[in-house]
C-alpha cells in the first residue's frame, strides 16, 4: 500500500511548541441525510450540533449476556496474555483493554456488521466505513483507571496519520453506566474546535499512552476554557445502550472506586474516502492492530 504524505496541507496541526490554540473546525460532523439510514433528521441536527447521540437499547438483554460472556472469556484466555493487543493496567496488571477485538471474536465481527450499527456509522459518515480501530474496555470495580480528557482525532491525526476528523465512535455499553462508576464524561459542541496539544510525540508513544497517556492531552487552562464553553455530560443508561460521539468531541472519564464495574465493546468507523496516511506529528505510523490500514468498506 502507498501511504501518501500530504502533511503539508495539515489542517488541524498539533503537537506543537508555543502556546496551543483552539482551531476551528473545517469539516461537518454529520456528512449524510436522513435519507441515508435509520436515525431521522431530528437526531441527525441534534448530533451534528452536540457531537454525539444516545442509542437506549440498541442491544436486547440477552444480546447483552451473550456479548457480555464473550468478553469474559477474552479476558480469561492465556492465549492472548502475551499478545500486543491486550493492554494491562499500569499497576495492577489486569486487563485494561483488548485491541482489534473484531479481529480476535467472530461475534464482534458479526456486531461490527449488525445494521443497527453498521447502518448508523455509515449515514453519520455520508460513506462507506472501514474499522479504523475496535476494542473491549474493561473498568472493574473498585480499581478500574480513568481516561484524562482527551479528543481522539487529535491522537489519530498526530500518531495515524488521519487526515480529516470523518470518523465515528460507538461505544456499547455492556454493564449498566451510573454517573458514579466511571462513566464517559463529554462536552457537548467541542467537536467544533480542534484543541492543540504541545510536545513533541516520542517513539513508540502507543506503548505507554495506551495505560497512561502524556502526550497529546491538552492542557488545563484549555479544558477550563471548553468546559466553559460546552458544558460537561455524563453518559449514564443500563447495559445493551449506546453512545455514537464524534472523532474530536472532548471527552475523558473518571477512576472507578465502586464496587460496579464499567465495561464496553468500542467500535470506531472511519470513512473509506478519509484513509490513513504518513502520521501528522509522529516519526512513524503506530501499529494497525491500534489504527487499521486496510480501507477497503466493510460488506455484510
């Protein structure tokens, strides 16, 4: 595969040294109609405005206690202990995330294409979608780690070479979310500004940002700032609900201190005409167990 190299048109640039600004965004967050697929135009303005949307349900019970074993038993499996794709908790050394999950589960592989799903992605984007990355999360209780407030483009732009923020996350949830257990904190409107981060990205960054990340947040004084602006929500709702949100939306959640434990399968689509390229502000491109290469559109 050729990876053309066109950071010299870099619209959002980042990892910068200096003072960081907040850059308009100069691409839609909703590319497609209602004519496109299930949500309706209502919702559609409503996430194009806001950055993301709540699926209550897109999951029956039993799909939940089905998916909710499969994710037990990747965790449980000593086959993968040594695999690059799981990522352990910097202290305690347990699961922490599970990466190219629809790689590794065939029933993630037949979520990844379920039409509730795949449908969705595809009218948010206005295209055909490819799996840019999939993971399950994993939050125990009383131990699971937070993730500081972060905007994912920022990550994919600066380390996987994303060129635009035309991508989509979907987030399903698979333990009930109460707003004490962790769950994931947005700012509502954020996707709008394109916050830059200063330092430079280290070698193999991904090995350590994966557990704990340093590089590529923004600062304090930024998020006051956005907070300010936007506001802060919580996405709370029982287990089987989703969350589609934004590439860039600004979003982060909180240790789990109680007893509930917080897990997800997380799916995000990239659209095919939004290929990866040269990364924007890293020496090389992380691994496509973290950021697929293969673009070609996802067929049911």
């Amino acid at each position: 595969m050729t990876i053309m190299d066109t950071r010299v048109n870099d619209g959002y640039p980042t990892r910068i040294t200096g003072t960081p600004e907040h850059l308009p965004r100069v691409h839609p967050t909703v590319w497609g109609t209602e004519a496109d697929g299930p949500i309706d135009a209502a919702t559609l303005a409503n996430h194009d405005a806001r950055g993301y949307t709540v699926v209550d349900g897109l999951l029956s019970p039993g799909e939940v206690q089905t998916y909710w074993q499969e994710v037990v038993r990747l965790s449980s499996d000593e086959t993968l202990r040594d695999d690059e794709r799981v990522i352990t908790e910097a202290r305690t050394g347990e699961v922490r995330s599970i990466f190219d999950v629809h790689e590794i589960s065939g029933l993630i592989a037949e979520l990844v294409r379920d039409p509730r799903v795949l449908d969705r992605a595809r009218q948010i984007l206005g295209s055909e979608v490819y799996i840019h990355q999939s993971r399950i999360n994993y939050m125990p209780g009383f131990k699971g780690t937070g993730f500081y407030w972060h905007s994912d483009f920022e990550t994919w732009h600066a380390e996987d070479g994303m060129p635009s923020p035309r991508a989509v996350s979907c987030s399903i949830a698979l333990t009930d979310n109460y707003p004490y257990n962790g769950g994931l904190m947005v700012m509502p409107g954020s996707q709008r500004t394109f916050v830059q981060c200063v330092g430079e990205t280290p070698d193999a960054n991904y090995k350590s940002s994966l557990k704990d990340q340093r590089v590529g947040v923004p600062t304090n004084d930024d998020i006051t700032k956005l907070a300010a602006d936007c506001g802060i929500e919580q996405f709370t709702g029982s287990a089987g609900s989703a969350l589609w949100f934004d590439s860039n939306i600004m979003h982060g959640s909180s240790n789990n201190i109680t007893p509930y434990p917080r897990s997800n399968i997380f799916l995000v689509f990239n659209s095919v005409e939004n290929a990866l390229q040269e990364p924007f502000a890293a020496s090389a491109p992380r691994p496509s167990f973290i950021a697929g290469r293969n673009s070609a559109p996802i067929t049911r």
